[in-house]
C-alpha cells in the first residue's frame, strides 16, 4: 500500500464522514472524534448475501463459501470434546465465531473451539443465526437473541414450539414456528428481537423455508398424502402453489434462484420456483438427507450432493441433469460444504475434501491427522469449518488452503474476506469497523485502525 493513498484514506476520515457504495445502497459511515482515523457505522437497508450458503442465515441455501480458496489439506483439528451431541448444523457468523446448538444449551466458540458464552435453551433449538454480536434461536419457549460477547439477554418473543431452521433476508429474520393459534412463519428484528409481523400459517411442518425474490416463501408441507413443495404468498396469506409428486419427507433442498434441487426417494430432483412444476430428475444410490450444493457458472449450475450409501455425485444443470462423477466415501453421508474447488464431504466416519471439477479425492482427516472426524457441518469462515462430531462434542477444522484463481489479498487482510466474493466487499468494511468499535475479534484476532485503512485502501483499489 502506498503512503499516499494511507494519506488520502486518512484525511477523508478526519473530514468526517465516508461514503462506502456496496450492497444495493450507499452506507454512511461517521467519524467519532473520541477514535482517531476510525469510524462508528451507521448502516440501514443491508441486504442478505444469496449465495452464502445454509448455515448462515441465507435464504437461497447454496451451501457454497465461494470461489477465494481451496483446502488442500488439514492443518489442525480443534476439538472441544463432550459426551453431548450438536442437534443442528453449526452456524458460522461474519466475525470468525461458531454457534453450536445442543439440547438444552447453545454454545458460541471461537475457530480454535474455545468457549465464548454458553447460552440455556429449551429443548433442541434451531440452528442459530448471527447478526452482528447478536445471536439468535428458537426453542420450545421462546424466539431468544443475546449478545455474545457480554452475555446480555436482548429479547424474546413467546412460541409453542419452533421449526428447525432459521433465516435472514432482507434485514429481517425468519422462523418457522408454533403459536397457541396455529403455526406461522414469524419476522423478527435480528438486532432487537422483537416482532416484526406474523408472515400466515403454513400447511404442515416446515423444515426448510427459503424466500423468493418476489416475497413468496416456499418450503417443504408434511400433509399426508398431499406431502411435497408448497408456495405462501405473504402479501395474500395464502398457498398459491402446490406440488405433491413425492412422498417422503427431506431436508435436502436448495435453490439457485430459479430453481429448487431436492434429495430424497434415491433421487435428485429439481423444480422451478414459479409452478414447482418438476424439471428433470436423476437417481441416486440411496435415500439422501444431503442437503444439495449448488455453484452457478455462467449459464448452468454445478450440483453436488451425497446418499446414505456413502456416495458423493456431481451434476451439471442447464434444463436437464447430466451426472458428472461419482466418489465413493464409504460411509453415509451426512453434510457436504462448498469451499473453492473442492467439495467438502462429511460422512458417518470421516470427512473428506473432493475436487468438484473431477471427483477426485483431494484429503480425508483421518490420511491427515490419523484419526476419523465426520459429522454435521456448517458453512466455513475463511479456512475454518465447524463441524457437530458424530462421537459427540464439537470441532473446528483448520486447512492449509490454495488461492484458486482469484487473486489473493495481503495476508493481513485474508481474515476479513468472508462472504466468498472476490477481493473486499462493503459488508466486510462495515464489519471490521462494528469489530474495532465493540472491541470484538475477526478471524479471531483483534481489528486495529490500520486493518481498517487497509481494508478501504484495498476497496478502493
């Protein structure tokens, strides 16, 4: 970085204010006079990612970390052993920490699996969601929001019981839950927990909910005979569209944009968003609770998805499925993560790193440290992947990664590029500043005002 540019940087902080674009809108972020060169954020209108994957609150649920880095193998496991087990998918948040969620209790660790806060729960909460130093869940009681980094309780709003699954988009939140009147999909403040609007009841349960671009939510109903896809448009409070045409049901479906992929009856099926009319299907080994991995490239998307046979299969998407390659795990498998050009494969016994383009086995953990890892994952912050052990407790797997194909950041700055887009995002900048402000930890180092002006330096650029 040139001096002049740390200069230009700097002066236009202490002028007072500094206009960062990113988004879909310009965020405004506002010098304090009592922090020198640093900003405090002001920020409205943020939008969720679409392509962050499913543990981390997206509503599109690619299961992809993006295109910045390939593991290469594992570096080290971090492990916080417990005869206990993680009921959800872990949850990674934009700061470098995890939540783990167990019965009874959610537990928020740094990437090296030490404790930060233990948190009560009632009964198995979902899978909990990041919003700043908010976390949030829903449990037999009560949609909760704390602040992890002090403990300090920020709201509840009252439920019977929950779905499983969270998901922000928007700047709101959203639960599948119960009320004494019926079951609805509640919005929430992220930041404050309270009640934005009851989005209608839904048609049975809801384990995965995703939101379309044009405000209709559709998830999975379990209604008898009628079981399959259903559609709620919010603005009528009604289904619009229904599709019945399986039978059993799965925790495994993502979407694109377009369309929703699906394991389940030993197939993957795919259909569109608008009718849910089924666009082609292909067979699988074995019935799957995989939920699919989707990347889009140019004018197809690449689907990956696991069986409990242990198989892992490719697929390329452009109207029909074409099978690309098949790796055989040797196990069931139970989670699979995206992260650069591999797919990260986790099983009954072991976890395993495929390239995605060729199906080849890249590592497993037990080759690399001597010993079997496998379990639920969640979505990887930089070259750290949470991981809900089999064996009970939760662990933290450190690659050693490779860039692939876009060009890597200052190795000081790495730490900040979470959200799978190439170089340096506004979201990423805005984060730093609310880290430095509250004294919180990215990649689980402290942020210092000279991270900060790099970090707007490198945007700029």
């Amino acid at each position: 970085m040139n001096n002049q540019s740390r200069r230009d940087v700097l002066k236009r902080l202490g002028e007072g204010a500094l206009a960062v674009t990113g988004l879909g809108t310009v965020q405004e972020i506002e010098v304090s006079e009592t922090l020198p060169g640093l900003a405090q954020s002001s920020v409205d209108a943020q939008t969720a990612s679409t392509t962050g994957g499913q543990f981390m609150g997206d509503s599109m649920n690619t299961g992809y970390l993006g295109a910045g880095i390939t593991p290469t193998g594992v570096k080290e496991v971090h492990r916080k052993p417990s005869q206990d087990f993680v009921w959800r998918s872990p949850t990674a948040s934009s700061q470098g920490v995890f939540a783990a969620p167990y019965e009874g209790r959610v537990e928020v660790l740094d990437n090296k699996a030490n404790m930060i806060q233990e948190f009560s729960a009632m009964g198995r909460p979902t899978h909990p969601i990041f919003e700043g130093n908010i976390v949030s869940w829903a449990d037999g009681e009560a949609i909760k929001g704390f602040d992890y980094t002090t403990g300090e309780k920020i709201g509840e709003i009252s439920v019977i019981s929950p779905g499983e699954d969270m998901f922000k988009a928007g700047g709101s939140a959203f639960a599948p839950v119960a009320f004494s009147s019926g079951t609805a999909i509640s919005k929430f403040d992220p930041t404050t927990i309270n009640a934005e609007s009851g989005l209608g009841s839904y048609d049975g349960a809801s384990p995965k909910t995703y939101l379309t671009e044009n405000g209709d939510f559709i998830y999975y109903a379990a209604a008898g005979n009628s079981s399959g896809l259903a559609k709620h448009r919010v603005s009528d409070d009604m289904i619009v569209e229904r599709n019945s045409d399986f039978d059993s049901t799965s925790r495994g479906y993502s979407m694109d944009g377009e369309n929703i992929f699906l394991s389940g009856e030993s197939k993957l099926k795919v259909f569109d968003t608008n009718g849910l009319e089924r666009l082609d299907e292909s067979p699988l080994s074995a019935i799957g609770d995989v939920i699919p991995v989707l990347v889009q490239e140019e004018n197809q998307t690449k689907v990956y998805v696991g069986d409990n046979n242990g198989l892992m299969k490719g697929f390329t998407f452009d109207g029909s499925l074409t099978e690309d390659w098949t790796f055989e795990t040797g196990d069931g498998v139970v989670e699979a993560v995206g992260m650069g050009d591999a797919i990260v494969a986790s099983t009954n016994g072991d976890t395993y790193g495929v390239n995605r383009h060729t199906g080849e086995l890249l590592w497993s953990v037990e080759d690399e440290i001597g010993s079997e890892r496998g379990g639920r994952l969640g979505l990887p912050y930089s070259n750290f992947l949470p991981l809900a052990d089999k064996r009970g407790g939760f662990s933290v797997l450190e690659f050693e990664t490779v860039s692939d194909g876009i060009s890597a950041l200052p190795s000081n700055l790495q730490r900040f590029d979470t959200n799978g887009q190439a170089g340096i995002q506004a979201d990423e900048i805005i984060n730093a500043i609310v880290a430095y402000n509250s004294g919180s930890q990215i990649g689980g180092q402290p942020v210092s005002a000279t991270d900060v002006v790099d970090l707007i330096v490198e945007y700029n650029s």
